[in-house]
C-alpha cells in the first residue's frame, strides 16, 4: 500500500500508541501482574486499531467485490507442496476504492464530511500487490473476524467461514482522533509463512501539524488455539521502513493475546509488556459510527521498545478514539514468474 497525501506541501512516508506525549496519557485503566485483573475499568471503553496491530476486521457486507474467474481457490492450501517453488500474490486483484482519510489540525471529522478546508491532510490509499512465499489463511480470516465483531467496513471479500477460501487480509488503516495520527498497515513478506502473518505499520503523528512526524512498527501474528491470537510487536526508531537485511532495528515491544467477543460489540485482550509480564486485560470496542473504534494502549518508547512508567512505578497506558478505518482483502493468486532473491526454491 502506497499513502499519498496533500497538506501544506507534506509528504506522507508513513497503529497503536508508542506515544511519547506525557500530557495526553490518561493512567486509570491499568493494572499491575499483581493487582486483580476484572473490574470497572474493564466496562470502560479503551481507545485506539492495528495490524495490529491494530484491531483489523470487516463487515459482514463489503464495499468492494471481485470477479470469481479472478480466484485461485487452491492458493487457500497452505500446505501446498507448489509453495516453495511458487509466491502468493495478495492484493491487486479487487478493484478498491480510492478510499480518503480526512485528517483536520482540530482532529475533528464528521462522516459524510467533504468539503476540505486550508489546513486538512488528504490521504489516498492505493492498494498494491505484494508477494510472499506462504500466507496463513486461518490468521487472516481470524484477523478479519475479531474486527468484524466489531463493525469496520471492509474493502474486498468476506471469507467464507470454511476456512477453505483464498480470502487474505492485505493491510489495514485508521485514524486515531486522540493524538491525531494516522496508521496504515499491510502485509509484509519478511516474516509471513505458513503460521505467523508479519505487518508492518506507517504512523503519520500529525500532532503538531508543523512538525510531522513518521515512525513503524511492526506485529507478527500467530493462531493461539482456543483463545484467539496473539500479536507480537516490535517498534523502529526510524523514518523509513527497515529493509529485508535491516530486521535488527526492530525493538521488541512485548505482545497482546485477543480473543473475539462474538458479541457484535467487543473483543478481550491481554498485553503483557516486553518483559513478558501481563500488565492489562480488557476490552476493546465498537464505536458509535461506522469505522469507529475505542482502544487502549501501552506506551512504548520507541527507541527501545521498554513501556514507558509513571511515578509509581506502573506502566502507562493512552486511551484512543479511531475513526474512518478500513479493512483491505483480496483473493490469493499463484505466480509461476516472480522470484524472490532471498527465497529458496526447488529445482
């Protein structure tokens, strides 16, 4: 996915808050490994989406259909004995809207909202096609269900629910209101397999709209049965995305475990820090508005990806208000011609 953008001349290079601004931390809905993790904060709604990560999902109608003649149903086995000799190519095969995201220096968005004053971020999404060897379907139908739940439109096809489809998810975006950035995911070849789907993160902080800001992250998610999956993160104190031969850059940031409430309304996460200490459990949840979304986070310092403490100790969390957030699918397709210089392939 490339993100163009007009505003004041900016140039757009790139979700979840590894937020450094301490006047706009909010630390009442956390708990501590050794305090009790239920209660009345768990009702609250915890504001921020993905990749994720990202809460990533879908509606159950969609906005974008492809025609069946372009589906290669046998690219959904992921045990395919054709996959080291063939890549997958998601994405570029729907047709997707030219889906904008309206970011105004107030945060300020109304749906339905076209008219564009002096001063308001124009982004354009378009959707590319990326290559990887292997792709977890049943990661990618979990990924799209547990934001299905929780209402946010999808652009591309629904799965099925057999589990036998070549529905993939390609990437994602949101706006976080709270902090006013905007966070554009997709799919990312470096360490995409047959079990773990790995995405990469672009974070615009348009905070302060002088002085915009782009950062990365990246979250590597794996099926953890019976409870849902589990999104391993890491952070990159950089402008630009870390190439195939720079994945040293990349700070661990602890990981999240999420569970899909089922409910239409709200899913359960546990976060657990980089020391691998669960810090919170709760919820996240659908918002008012189609595409809305309320979500919590830890704060990570970017540069080293440890969570950032306040003054007794305990990590701190952001709350976090999404708006204008989309799903991107597509149907998988084999590529008999395209060669990855880092893959191995059989003769």
């Amino acid at each position: 996915m490339d993100v163009k953008a007009i505003s004041n001349s900016l140039n757009i290079q790139s979700f979840e808050g590894n937020n450094k601004k301490t006047t706009k931390k909010q630390n009442n809905n956390h708990y501590s490994e050794q305090q009790k993790m239920t209660s009345k904060n768990s009702s609250k709604a915890m504001r921020n989406m993905m990749l994720g990560l990202m809460a990533l999902g879908a509606t159950a109608n969609t906005v974008t259909s492809c025609a069946p003649d372009d589906v290669i149903a046998e690219a959904s086995s992921s045990s395919s004995s054709s996959s080291s000799a063939n890549a997958t190519i998601i994405g570029g095969g729907c047709h997707h809207h030219d889906t904008i995201t309206i970011i105004k220096p107030d945060t300020i968005y109304m749906p339905g909202d076209t008219i564009y004053m002096p001063g308001d971020t124009i982004i354009h999404t378009e959707i590319k096609p990326i290559y990887v060897k292997d792709y977890p379907f049943h990661i990618g139908d979990s990924l799209i269900a547990q934001g299905q739940n929780i209402g946010i439109p999808i652009d591309g096809p629904v799965p099925d629910g057999s589990g036998l489809d070549s529905v993939v998810y390609v990437g994602s975006k949101a706006h976080n209101r709270y902090d006013n950035k905007f966070y554009e995911s997709s799919v990312d070849s470096v360490g995409t397999n047959k079990r773990e789907l790995a995405v990469v993160t672009k974070v615009l902080d348009l905070y302060d709209s002088k002085n915009p800001k782009t950062s990365f992250m990246k979250s590597v998610v794996t099926d953890v049965p019976g409870k849902g999956i589990k999104i391993t993160r890491y952070v990159a104190n950089t402008d630009r995305k870390p190439e195939d031969d720079e994945q040293y850059l990349w700070n661990y940031a602890g990981y999240e475990v999420r569970t899909n409430g089922r409910d239409r309304k709200q899913n359960i996460r546990s976060i657990f820090d980089n020391n691998n200490n669960l810090v919170y459990r709760g919820n996240y949840e659908k918002g008012t508005n189609p595409g809305s979304f309320l979500y919590g986070s830890l704060i990570i310092d970017e540069e080293t990806g440890e969570p950032i403490y306040d003054e007794n100790g305990n990590p701190e969390f952001a709350q976090y208000d999404f708006d204008q957030s989309v799903v991107y699918s597509d149907y998988a397709k084999r590529s008999d011609d395209y060669k990855h210089p880092g893959w191995k392939y059989e003769d």
